[in-house]
C-alpha cells in the first residue's frame, strides 16, 4: 500500500472560514502530536489540498470526493459543510506508517467518495455534567459525520424564565457550553436544543420521585399534570414558560451558520394523556399551539413519535414485528390533528431489527417526514436495529435517522454502527477491527486523556 507521508508542518490551501483551532487540534490529535497545519485560505472552491494531486470528481449524490497520491491530497466539495465532512475523513484515514518504528504518520493513497444513503443524519443526547466527555463527543459526532446533535436541556440549566429550581451540583457552565456549541459549529456539526414539552415534566425519572419544582415548592402544582409526570395542559401559563424555555434555549444556541433551524419539543411519555384522562382533543390542542409557534418564529420542530401510534389506526401492526412501543391509547382519536404539517416526526423504536418499520411507514403515509430513532444505549443495543431504520430510508419508507443516546454513556459502539450503515466510509483498518477498539482508537486521537484513567475510558460503568 503506497502512503502520502506527513510533514512536520503541513502545508494545506483551502476556502475561507474553513480553518478553526478544533480541527488543527484534531490534526495533531490524528497525527499523533507529529504534524501541525499551516492553512492558507486563498481557494476559491471548497477544496482542502497540498502538493500535486489531481482533484477528484463528485459523483452524483457525493457530499465530497477525496484523493490521495503519494505526492500530495486533495479533498473537494460543493460547499463548506460537505468540504469539513470530507476532511474529517481525511482525519481517520491518518495512521503511523506500519513499516517505521518511530512515529511517522502517513495516509493512506486512495480515491474516496462520501456517498451517504441517508443524508439526514441526526443525534440526540441530554447535556451532560462533564465538559471532557461533552467535548469529546461533539468531536466524536462531527468525525462522524452527523449533521444535527439535538442536545436536551433540564432545569440544571438555569433557565433565567423560571424560578429558581433544583440544580445539579455538578454541570457545565453555560460560558463552557457556549464554547463547546462553537467548537461543534466549526466541525460542521448544527446544534439544537431541547426541552420536553409534555411528559417528563419533572426532569427526572419517574422512579426516583424527584421534581425539580414541585419539591422546592408545592405551589407551582398548577404547572404540571396531578402526578407531577406531565405539564398541565389545560393550564394556558404553561404554554406561555414553554414559549420562554424555547426563546432562551434559541437565543442561547446558535443556528445562524445553517440553512434551517430546528427545535425539539420531545411530547413523549405523556402516560396520564394516552389514557381517558382528558379529552384528547385538549392534548391536540395543546400541541398545535406549540408546534404552529415554533414554525411561526422561523424553526422546524422535532417530536418523539409514540405519543402518535395507536393499534387501532396501524393494520400493519402486529406484536410479532418487535414494536417496543405498544401505542397503548385508549381512545383512537389521531393525535397527528395537533401537529404543525412542517413537524418532523422521530420514531423510537428499540425492539425492530428488520424492516420494514410499520409504525414508520404508518406516520409517514399520514404525510409528516419521519426519522427512525435506534437505540444508543448500553443495555439493549444490537446494530440490527440501527439497520433496520436505516433500511427504511434506504427503501424510502424513512426521512432520516435520528440516533438516541440518552446521555454520555461513555460506550458509542452504536452510533458508530449506525454511522457506517449511513455510508460513512471506512478507514484502511476500521472494518476488520472489533467496533471498541475503533471508538477507542479515535477517541485517544479526539481528545487525548493524558494519563487519567477514568477520563479514557468508554466502556460504561
């Protein structure tokens, strides 16, 4: 295999606005502290380039094209976002060259094309109390190559539009966060934020019986559902602090760079409303109200799915299928009456390892775009169901993926999986290594834990 051997300094001509500090850290970070960039912006195209190297050729449906010849590399795109993509897999494809036995990183020569089958690829996460493991993985989301990180925000936040709740003792400023977000934009990486709007109202979980308001004070019962688990929507208070939360969270992360904004409103695991609790013309209700004024001030709003299935209205459905969410409403009214059209719908669904999906197909034959959700977590995961949403956008069943994480979980195998069933492309070693050692591998190269144990780890505890 013949290599493109680094330089101390490396030379590269590229677009203006492409260089940012994060990606010459993750040079040096790929390059195993053995190379640093001297960038010089004076391109009119958004290429990425140094020595003599043809420039390749985008296919259709490319995002970027990359070549890389013993004698120089060039990477090329339509535009910024695909040109950063494109150079985070120049990044990966970094190795130490296997026949030195000092550090002497080379990339491997080649012609890549970065043709994705899903081109919307979002994730979602709830901010995290530690900045180290944040940061490493928004570097980690932009590697690879996610478009959208939907970040959910609780009351650790400090909303300024609320009263004082409790707070974590533990969690990241909002000057660290700002940082972060930046850092992310610069990669190429939308941030969005989120705030559940209907179920988990208490920002905790159920099981624990915190509330992060009620048990400061009994007076704010009003706000929220008899059992504390839901916002009351019978309340029209609630709807104006569910307005304020979503201003603050807007105006506090930035999505000018980006063609589209976007904003997550969960509405999931609302249990009081799938029941003859209320009339479920008042929860449609409700949900109209907040999704036409997120469109109204310019956003495009996310939900979770669940809250819109119900059995009576899937003749597809079938326990046999692995639908995790049973859709247990007792009433079949269709819920989908109270969305804004321009909603975009994310389909949980764990227990699927095959399409098709019905409940996918059920809420996108109604007209919505929908994005399958697969499983990020620790306990349930199996890259089966990653594939099997994926398979439905392939199928054109699906709008997109958004992937689920629900938290740093300090494992990412699955968002891994997910990314190369995407289209990411592979590296010259990636496919025949164990998914682990790949996160691992690029995780010492993101943002090296110098020593410290607990920080370079990412086997969940």
């Amino acid at each position: 295999m013949d290599f493109y051997k680094l330089n101390k300094v490396q030379t590269v001509y590229t677009h203006q606005g492409i260089f940012s500090k994060v990606l010459g850290e993750m040079w040096r970070g790929f390059s195993m502290q053995a190379s640093k960039l001297a960038v010089v912006e004076n391109q009119t195209e958004f290429t990425f380039y140094c020595g003599e190297c043809a420039r390749p050729i985008l296919n259709d449906g490319d995002e970027y094209a990359i070549n890389i010849e013993k004698s120089g590399f060039c990477v090329f795109s339509n535009d910024r976002l695909g040109l950063l993509r494109g150079i985070m897999t120049l990044l990966m494809r970094i190795q130490n060259n296997p026949t030195a036995s000092v550090i002497d990183p080379v990339i491997a020569c080649g012609e890549i094309h970065g043709n994705f089958a899903v081109k919307e690829r979002t994730i979602h996460v709830g901010c995290p109390k530690s900045a180290f493991d944040f940061k490493r993985f928004i570097r980690f989301c932009a590697l690879l190559q996610y478009k959208i990180l939907v970040v959910e925000f609780r009351y650790n936040f400090g909303f300024k539009c609320l009263p004082k709740p409790m707070i974590a003792t533990k969690c990241i400023k909002k000057g660290v966060l700002k940082k972060l977000f930046k850092e992310a934009n610069d990669l190429g990486l939308q941030i969005v934020p989120m705030f559940n709007s209907l179920g988990h109202a208490s920002t905790y979980g159920e099981e624990h019986g915190e509330h992060a308001l009620l048990d400061v004070d009994i007076k704010y019962q009003p706000l929220y559902s008899p059992n504390g688990w839901c916002f009351n929507v019978q309340n029209p208070k609630v709807l104006d602090i569910l307005n304020s939360i979503r201003k603050e969270l807007c105006e506090f992360v930035d999505q000018s760079g980006f063609e589209k904004k976007y904003y997550h409103l969960g509405f999931d695991e609302a249990y009081l409303y799938r029941k003859k609790y209320l009339p479920p013309e008042i929860v449609a209700n409700f949900m109209k109200k907040l999704t036409d004024q997120v469109v109204a001030d310019g956003y495009i709003p996310f939900v979770w799915g669940d809250m819109f299935l119900n059995k009576e209205m899937i003749p597809e459905y079938d326990a046999s299928a692995g639908v995790l969410y049973k859709a247990d409403c007792e009433h079949p009214y269709d819920l989908l009456k109270g969305l804004n059209e321009k909603t975009i719908i994310c389909d949980w669904q764990y227990s699927v390892y095959k399409a098709p999906v019905v409940t996918t197909a059920h809420l996108k034959e109604k007209g919505y775009n929908v994005y399958g959700s697969a499983w990020g977590g620790t306990s349930w995961f199996t890259p089966d169901n990653a594939r099997a949403h994926v398979d439905m956008v392939k199928q054109g069943k699906s709008d997109g993926i958004m992937m689920t994480t629900w938290g740093v979980t300090k494992r990412y195998d699955a968002v891994l999986y997910c990314a190369y069933d995407c289209g990411l492309p592979h590296n010259t070693w990636s496919k025949y290594s164990q998914p682990s050692t790949v996160v691992a591998t690029f995780y010492r190269n993101l943002l090296p834990a110098k020593g410290n144990w607990k920080k370079s780890g990412h086997v969940s505890k």
